[in-house]
C-alpha cells in the first residue's frame, strides 16, 4: 500500500477495542519510519497496556 512508501500520520479512535488494537498492532509494524501513530481510548490503563505491546 502507498502508506508504507512515505511518511504518514494514522489516527485510531477506540484503540484498544477489539478491532482498534489489531489495526494498532498493524500499523505499529508497517508504517514508515518518523511516522505518528496516535491512539486513543476511553480506558487510560488499556491504553498503557496497547502501548506496552506496540
């Protein structure tokens, strides 16, 4: 895919929802160096624990 050409910014909401944490997970390994990744959740603890697996 074109992202993992280029620099990119991908915002999740719900990231440690079922479905948010594996297009984290996803996008954790696949983007481009100085890319931004930004999560968000309602819970702050699982969202610690998403970023400590990422």
């Amino acid at each position: 895919m074109s992202y993992q050409l280029k620099k990119s910014v991908v915002v999740i909401t719900g990231a440690t929802g079922p479905i948010g944490s594996k297009f984290a997970e996803h996008f954790a390994e696949t983007l481009p160096p100085n890319s931004l990744l930004v999560l968000s959740s309602r819970s702050r603890t699982r969202l610690g624990d998403l970023k400590a697996c990422i």
